[in-house]
C-alpha cells in the first residue's frame, strides 16, 4: 500500500513487521502524539485500543501501532492520547506494550522481542510459555 501521512507527526507505511506507524518529527517525552478517534465498541478486536473498562476504540492510525516491551508511547486512556515515553527521533516507529494496556488481546501473538505471549494483563502467568531473558535495542 502507499504510505498514508497523518501531518504533521506521522506515517503509517510498511516496517520490518508489517505496517507500522512513524514519526516524521522529533518529538519530546511527555508529548502528546495524537488523540484518538473513532468508534467505540465494548469488545476488544485485533485492531482496538483499549480506553476503560469495556471500553475500547477503533481508530485508524492506533490500529496500526505495532506492540513492544520497551514501549516509546503509552494511552493516556481518560484523554484518548498518545503520549510519548520518551524523547522520540524522526523515523523512529512508535509502538506500545499491549500487555500493560490492554486487560485481554482479541488476537494473541508471540512478542519477537522476548518470545513472551502477549495477551493482555489480566491472564494468568502460568498460560505463558518460558520467558527468556530480552535484549532490547
Ligand atoms: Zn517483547
């Protein structure tokens, strides 16, 4: 697909794990990236953010925020923001950790980072498979 641009903070294009969505500035911890908008629905799907209890959004550009473990941005769920976690370069793909965000993942996956199943914080540890230890970049 061709690159969508959402001025002035970002791009949803292809990355190293499907599309994923970049930043086209530098942008400083504490920011706000964007607000979320769009439909609220009471289940999680594969492409919700969750905003509350029984509370999720469709939003086009978050349906494409990849997960990580070492996130660079975070919900701010009464807001509907994202916010950065830190200092973020131009280019950089933004991404959250669904595990601390989300209470359960429509569609559970294995991190490639550290191979942890990611499927949301309410389950129980002993689901998941062996944890090694990570090494973020
Ligand atoms: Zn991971």
């Amino acid at each position: 697909m061709n690159n969508i641009y959402f001025p002035p903070y970002f791009v949803v294009k292809n990355g190293i794990h499907g599309l994923g969505v970049f930043i086209t500035a530098d942008l400083k911890k504490g920011k706000i990236v964007f607000k979320m908008k769009g439909k609220m629905v009471n289940t999680p799907s594969r492409t919700s953010v969750q905003i509350g209890m029984n509370k999720h959004i469709e939003d086009n550009i978050a349906g494409h925020i990849n997960h990580s473990c070492t996130p660079n941005v975070a919900v701010h769920r009464r807001m509907h923001y994202f916010i950065c976690l830190r200092d973020i370069k131009e280019g950089e793909e933004i991404m959250f950790d669904y595990n601390q965000n989300e209470d359960m993942i429509a569609a559970p996956f294995i991190c490639e980072c550290c191979q942890k199943k990611i499927m949301g914080r309410k389950r129980p540890v002993k689901t998941q498979p062996k944890i090694r230890v990570a090494e973020h970049a």
